[in-house]
C-alpha cells in the first residue's frame, strides 16, 4: 500500500537522536531551547515554545490567551478534532465558520457575516479564533487580522500543515498576522519529532505563559513567586499547568529534520505540479491554489462527484493506493451533537467533505508511484 503520507528520516536524523541518548539530559537539556530557537528563527518569529504534542500546544497556546469558562472558541469545521477539542479543555465553548467551497479553508466572508449578526443580536463574540491552513495553503490572514482589530478576538494559526509555507512576503509561523502559530510534528506532517508540536509567537509575555503552562505551572523565577526564596532549590506553583514536555530526543530529530524543511517543501510542490498534470484529463476538481500563497503541501486534495467518491474510495485501496478523507466535518461528530450541533449547519463544510480525496504525498513518493496513483484513478472511471 502506497501510504498518503509518512515520514522521511536520514542516517543523520538517527546520529542526532543518538548523540542525545548518549548525552546527560534525555529531557529537560539544551536541545529543546535550541530546536526552539532554530523553528522560531525559520519563521521569523520572536519565540518558540515547544510541546508534546500539537494538541497540547493548542491548549496551552489558548490557556495563556486567556480562554476559559464562559469564553467562545471559533475555528472550522474542516479540521482534526484537536483544534476545538482543546477549546473544551479550557472550559470554553465552540462555534465554527463554514468555509471555502475550493480550499476548505476558513471563509473570511462567513467570518465576517457571523461576527455581524452575533454583534447585531448582542450575542457572544468569540475570544479567539483559529483558522486552519488546510493541506499546508495558509488562510488569508490580513484579512482575519483586520477582523480581529474591529472585533477584538485573539488569532491562534493551527498551521499542523503549514510549516514551510509563506502568506504572501511572510513566511508560515511569523505571526505577522497572528498572536500564536502552532505546528505540529507528527509522523505524517511536513517534519516530525514523532510525537510533538510547537508554538510561536513575537510575545515574550504569552511565551513565558506557555513555558509555565507546558511545565505543571511552576516558576523558579523570583519575579514572577509570592514572597521571598526559601534557597536555591526553591520554586513555586502558581498556576495549574500540565506535563507537556518535549524531549530532547525529539528535539534533536526535529532539528536535525528543519535542515531539510526547505528540499521537503521544495518537492512537495513539484509533486503537486505533477499531479496537476497526470490527472488533468479526468472529471476532477485538481488540488486548489491562491496566487501569492506557497503551500507546504501537506496534502493533495482532489474533488470528485460526490456520488462516486465512495466508489473511487473503494478502488484506489484496492489498488493498494492510501487514500485519505481530510476531514469528517467536527460539527457532525457524536460529541460534537451532543453540544447542540447538526447535520446542515455548515453546508459548504458538508459539501468539501462529500467530495474530498487526499492522494499519497509526502518526500520520498517515487514518480512511478505517483504514476501508479493516475492510472489507478483512470481505471476508477474507465470500469465505473
Ligand atoms: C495533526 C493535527 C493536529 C494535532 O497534531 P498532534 O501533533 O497530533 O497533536 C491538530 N490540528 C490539525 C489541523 C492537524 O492536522
């Protein structure tokens, strides 16, 4: 089975986590701030705040804007589940914006369109919203920063697919638009550590609340306690936080894998080019663009009828072809539902879904098999 995506790990990738087994610190070490460091310069971003997971970098990214009980979280519903998940996490509550019939991002139209009635009815405005870059193509963040400055919400960039991307002259991860980015590394994402994920941002105010926040919420900073030092082996609590470390470990395989960021995203855009031309003669909708946007490429997302999605599905695996559905529509999930969400609330969310197909992309994918994958389509529609 040709996989939609995995992971590409060099003998130098595996010296470097080696070198880190072999070392003093297995966590807690000088190779997390590093890789930090490292992630944050690629962006052109202040700081980088690392964590276990890119869920966990989510909760902690919305924790130290503030979101909490009695607070609303918007963001799309054409995302994994983790993105409003952590909303509930605070104690807040979710909302979503229907999106773009063609890129499946967040519509800034609907966007706006909802924070004008909720703010005609005197309903809640939300405190932050998150869009998600989907498949790596960034969302048009000017114009969700505009709405911010009239709207008063924070932005949080769920960009899991977007390392390596660029908004216009701004790369992916600047926050030029932005209070926080969060990236994810996960095996099947555009650079992994395995398990982990990072968030940016240009504030070293929001940065110190996810450092403390990522660590039980305990201070060694003087500053920052209530009364004086017992002594060199004193620290504080002084908010609930959680063990969402990263390891040096993965920091090491993470930065060793930044090295190669720009060749991943490099080849993923010509195998995009690529797919763009083995399947123009079929009755598809190619993987959608906007000019000045370079996407990472995390998918290719193709559109077919939506009566024969399941059909061409179905064949592809047989064929041994990894096909993938990005995503179920969040607002149609049982937990979801449960929360007073239906079935024909986000009809353009529920009309990508119908439609949507991920073809295998990742480095590494072969031209033959990307051949393999055209003719396996072909034959889809030459027997159906
Ligand atoms: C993968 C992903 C996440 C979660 O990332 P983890 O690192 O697995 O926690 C969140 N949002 C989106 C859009 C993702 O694709």
């Amino acid at each position: 089975m040709i996989p939609y995506g995995r992971q590409s790990v060099s003998e130098e990738d595996i010296g470097a986590v080696v070198d880190v087994l072999r070392s003093d610190f297995l966590t807690q070490g000088p190779v997390v701030p590093e890789f930090e460091r490292q992630v944050a310069a690629h962006c052109r971003a202040n700081f980088g705040v690392a964590a276990s997971s890119a869920t966990a970098a989510l909760h902690i990214a919305y924790q130290a804007l503030g979101l909490s009980q009695g607070d609303e979280l918007w963001t799309s519903p054409i995302t994994f589940v983790a993105t409003p998940n952590a909303a509930f996490y605070c104690g807040a509550v979710v909302d979503f914006v229907d999106v773009e019939g063609d890129t499946g991002n967040m519509s800034v139209e609907a966007l706006e369109e909802k924070l004008r009635e909720r703010r005609r009815d005197g309903g809640r405005l939300p405190s932050i919203v998150v869009p998600v870059h989907l498949g790596g193509l960034s969302c048009d963040m000017e114009r969700v920063h505009a709405l911010a400055c009239e709207y008063g919400f924070k932005i949080v960039e769920d960009a899991s697919h977007a390392i390596g991307g660029e908004f216009r002259q701004y790369r992916v991860g600047s926050c030029r638009y932005s209070d926080i980015t969060v990236f994810s590394f996960h095996p099947v994402k555009i650079m992994t550590t395995g398990e982990g994920g990072m968030a940016v941002t240009n504030d070293a105010m929001i940065a110190a609340r996810m450092e403390l926040l990522r660590s039980h919420g305990i201070t060694r900073d003087p500053i920052s306690m209530t009364g004086p030092s017992h002594g060199g082996w004193y620290y504080q609590q002084i908010a609930l936080g959680n063990n969402y470390r990263m390891t040096e470990m993965q920091a090491a395989l993470g930065a060793s894998q930044l090295k190669r960021l720009p060749v991943f995203v490099q080849e993923r855009n010509r195998l995009a080019l690529r797919y763009d031309a083995l399947l123009s003669g079929l009755p598809i909708e190619l993987s959608a663009r906007r000019s000045g946007i370079l996407s990472a490429f995390h998918l290719y997302q193709i559109k077919v009828q939506s009566a024969e999605r399941r059909f061409v599905y179905d064949h592809l695996r047989r064929s041994g072809i990894g096909v993938q559905i990005h995503y179920i529509p969040v607002h149609t999930q049982p937990f979801y539902r449960e929360r007073g969400f239906s079935m024909g609330d986000f009809p353009e969310a529920e009309a990508f879904y119908d439609r949507i197909l991920s073809l295998p992309m990742f480095f590494g994918l072969s031209d033959a098999d990307q051949e393999r994958v055209a003719s396996a389509l072909q034959q889809a529609w030459n027997r159906g």
